[in-house]
C-alpha cells in the first residue's frame, strides 16, 4: 500500500534499522528496487528528484509507482527528493506523493525555518509528511553545487529549535557524506562524525534522521564499467560497516541512488561492449534492472536490516 513514513520510521527507530529510499528515474529502476524489495518484505521509499520530474514527467513516475503497488504487497512512501522550493512541494503534495523533502540548507538559518514550516504547514493539512535539512553535504546534485570548502556539518546547536519551529517529521543532516561517486579524496580514510550524529540524537531524542549520500561505489561495478569503455577513476563511496553502524543508530532513512546508476549502467555496458551486434533496447536493459534489483536486495539484507519488516 502507499503510505507516508511515519509508521516506517516508528518501527525503524524502535527496531534498529533503517528504510532505504532509492531514487526512481524508469520502469526498469522502479521494477528492480520493487522486485527486491517484495520478495524479501522490506518496507520502501521511492523517490523522485527534479531531474527525475523533468526527465519522466510527474504522472508517468507516479503511475510506475503505482502499478509497483499492483505488484507487490509491501508499504511504499513516494517521496520528494531535495525540494528546493514551495512550488515544487506542492506540486508534488497535490499529485499524489506523500511525503515530500523541503531543502533549505542553502538558506540562512532564519529563511531555512520560514520556507521549511510554510511546506510542513501545507502537507500535513493533506495527511503527507516532510524531511528537511541542515548542514551542507558537498556534491552535485541538479542545480545546486556544494564545494568541500561550502560544505558544513550540521550543528547540533540548531537541530532542536529547528524541529521544534517548523514541526518537520524527519531531519537530514550532514556528518561528512555526500553526493555522487566521488566522495573522498583517493589515499584518504572516509570519515564520518558519528559523534555530531550522537549529539544531535541526545537533542532530538525519538526524532528520525536521514542520511543523504550514502552510496558505497561498489567497487565490482566500478571495475565492470571501467573494463567495458566507461571510465570512473577515484570514485569512492561509504564504506558499509559505517552505513550499518548508522542503520541501528537514530537514522531512519537512508538515500541511495549512485549506486543504482552504477549498477544499471556496469550492467548496459557489459551487454553493449561485449556484444556489438545488440540493438534490443530488451537485452540491455534487462540486465541493467537485474543489477539494481541485485543491489537493492544487497543493501536491504546487509546494510539496512528491513528484510521481514513489512
Ligand atoms: O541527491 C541527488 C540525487 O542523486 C538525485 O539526482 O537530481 O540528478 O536526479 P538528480
Ligand atoms: P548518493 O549520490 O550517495 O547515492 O546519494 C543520493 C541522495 O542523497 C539522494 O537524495
Ligand atoms: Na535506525
Ligand atoms: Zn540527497
């Protein structure tokens, strides 16, 4: 069924784990994080980006998701992913998402709170539920291009007025992950503050956290796109143990999406190199859906610990 995250974060809390919210662009996404997800019960965030909205349209991705609901029999949030304005929140409110991101992390502090209690004041009036942020994660994401040097953690200091002032149901925060394949320097140890996140866990006691940036750049799929044409050199993700140890912590939702990319484009490629000759778009990107739906299960046993919890 479609549903908002509430009850999904209550019992991520509670039981030490969290949900993963993978970004959904295609059929063949949406059909691979799906299928892994019914087969081994595990309760489902979809999510939809700008990018996305404007690459598939707003009623396509939706009825992809619903015809995802059709198939398999688990709780499935569609959610917004980085809101960067009322209007887009609305939109999505009122076409049938129900639970949207309001990103204000590139505002004050002060405009942060306005713009982020404005969509909070409007959705939960509809029964759909809001994240917001604070703290910069550095990385690409559609518009917006946060350099290591802009990047911030978040302070613990703000996270309870912030709560508390725009009534959000869940927080983002930034403790040193973020966007894309390439996350830390090659030769550097990936850090993240677990610290910050303990601090922030002791101000906002109950309160779900979501981390963004939380691919692992499998490195089987970097190898597999580098042998086959592609070239990715460098990139790095988050080690897995540290999003485990962050999965029994207070955070509730963890987003993935590079390493969907990964995985489909590692499977394209191989077709594709290997086999010159194919032109139906089917033998590829068949492959390419077996591959998310292959890392999809991987992070729903091994990272997230949602097996069994729909
Ligand atoms: O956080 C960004 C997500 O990976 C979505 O990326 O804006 O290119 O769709 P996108
Ligand atoms: P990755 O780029 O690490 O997959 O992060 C995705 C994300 O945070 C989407 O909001
Ligand atoms: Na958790
Ligand atoms: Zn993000």
């Amino acid at each position: 069924a479609l549903v908002t995250t509430t009850e999904m974060f209550e019992k991520a809390y509670t039981g030490g784990y969290a949900i993963g919210a993978f970004n959904v662009n295609n059929m063949e996404i949406v059909q691979g994080i799906t299928e892994a997800a019914g087969e081994l019960r595990s309760p489902l965030i979809l999510q939809v980006s700008a990018g996305a909205r404007k690459y598939a349209n707003h009623t396509y991705l939706t009825k992809l998701v619903e015809a995802a609901l059709i198939e398999n029999d688990i709780p499935i949030a569609l959610h917004l992913d980085h809101g960067d304005d009322f209007e887009i929140c609305k939109a999505c409110i009122d076409g049938g998402f129900t639970s949207v991101m309001i990103d204000g992390s590139n505002h004050s502090f002060k405009e942060n709170i306005e713009i982020t209690r404005r969509v909070v004041d409007y959705a939960h009036e509809r029964g759909v539920v809001v994240e917001g942020e604070l703290g910069k994660l550095a990385g690409v994401e559609d518009d917006v291009n946060v350099s290591a040097e802009d990047a911030s953690y978040t302070h613990p200091d703000e996270v309870e007025e912030f709560v508390s002032r725009t009534n959000v149901d869940s927080l983002a925060i930034a403790i040193g992950t973020s966007h894309g394949a390439y996350k830390f320097k090659p030769g550097h140890n990936p850090v993240l503050r677990f610290d910050i996140l303990d601090e922030i866990t002791k101000r906002i006691p109950e309160f779900p956290i979501v981390l963004h940036g939380a691919s692992s750049v499998s490195q089987e799929y970097v190898k597999i796109i580098q042998e086959n044409g592609g070239n990715l050199s460098d990139a790095i993700g988050i080690p897995e143990e540290m999003l485990r140890r962050a999965a029994k912590s207070a955070v509730c939702k963890i987003n993935i999406d590079t390493d969907l990319r990964l995985a489909m484009t590692a499977g394209i490629r191989q077709v594709l190199f290997k086999n010159p000759a194919i032109f139906d778009p089917r033998e590829y990107l068949k492959v390419g859906r077996s591959n998310i739906k292959d890392v999809v299960a991987h992070k729903i046993v091994n990272v997230l610990g949602s097996d069994g919890k729909a």
